[in-house]
C-alpha cells in the first residue's frame, strides 16, 4: 500500500489543525510547511503544492494589511478535502470574496494584485466572512479556500 492510501482520513472522520502566526515574516514559511506536513500526513500530497501557495498568498496578506496576530486553519470540510482558513485582525474583507463583483485581476502591467487571484483561480471553492467581535472575543475576518484531493 502506498503511502497516499495508508495515510487518507476515513469516510467520517474530520480533524482540524490550527497555528497562532505572529507578525514576523518568518510566520509565512512556518504556516506553508505546516499546510505541506498536515496534507502529507492525511494522504493529500496531490493537493500540497497548491495549497501552499495559496496559504501563504493568504498569511501574507493577514500579516501585511493588519497589525496583530494571525492564524491559519487546516481542517476537512469532507473526505479527501481541505479546507484553509486565515483569520486576520483588519476587519475588511478585500472584493471579491466578501461577494461583491471584482474585475477578473489587477490591471495590466501591476506589479501587484495576484494573490487573491490566484486563490480565485486554483481553489475548488473559496470565500470570506466578517468574523464578529462576541466570537471568543476575538473581531476581523476570514479568507477561507478549498481543494478536492
Ligand atoms: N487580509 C487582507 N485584509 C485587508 N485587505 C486585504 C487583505 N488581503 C488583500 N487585501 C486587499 O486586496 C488587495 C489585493 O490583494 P492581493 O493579494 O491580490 O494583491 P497584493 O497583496 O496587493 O499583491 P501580491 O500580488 O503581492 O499579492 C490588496 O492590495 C489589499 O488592498
Ligand atoms: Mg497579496
């Protein structure tokens, strides 16, 4: 048996793996080699390339548009899924994924404005919510994305 299949969660079983990042650029390295050890360690190393870049597309953001803390959230929606959710401290959630319409990227020639795209592009699904100030205290928002394995 190979390793993918030796290490797939079963049907029904859910698990959920979450990491306090501090504002240090170390914090981004950190949150992608978490992502790629959870996703081997559950039989989804199909899905870790991608999933990598994305989370640190998303920690990156948290740490650059907020001033506190972040944390990053890997856990699985369904069987052979994960789900990764980064929670910031700024409670704006940039368009589109607070729902509104967005052009398709940045302008031609931007030296910035890919990130969010490429979550937008690779992601099976992907989303945001306000994150309100009575949850454990805590107030911001989350950019959450989703892969099939
Ligand atoms: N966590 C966040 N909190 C608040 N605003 C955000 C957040 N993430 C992104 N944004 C806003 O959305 C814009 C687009 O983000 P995106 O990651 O696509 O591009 P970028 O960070 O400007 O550049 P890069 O291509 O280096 O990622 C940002 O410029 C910022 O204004
Ligand atoms: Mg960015």
């Amino acid at each position: 048996m190979d390793n993918v299949a030796a290490n797939a969660a079963r049907p029904g079983e859910f698990w959920t793996y979450t990491l306090q990042l501090p504002q240090d650029r170390r914090a981004v390295r950190i949150a992608r080699a978490t992502t790629r050890s959870v996703l081997l360690a559950y039989g989804m190393a199909q899905v870790s390339d991608v999933a990598e870049l994305l989370a640190s597309e998303l920690v990156t953001n948290a740490l650059r548009y907020s001033d506190g803390p972040a944390w990053i959230r890997l856990s699985n929606p369904r069987t052979q899924h994960v789900r990764v959710g980064v929670w910031d401290s700024n409670p704006t959630i940039p368009p589109p994924f607070h729902g509104a319409s967005h052009p398709t990227g940045p302008p031609e020639g931007a030296e910035r404005g890919r990130g969010l795209l490429l979550v937008r592009e690779c992601a099976d699904r992907w989303g945001g919510y306000a994150v309100g100030e009575e949850v454990f205290g805590m107030c911001g928002k989350l950019l959450w994305f989703e892969l099939a394995a």
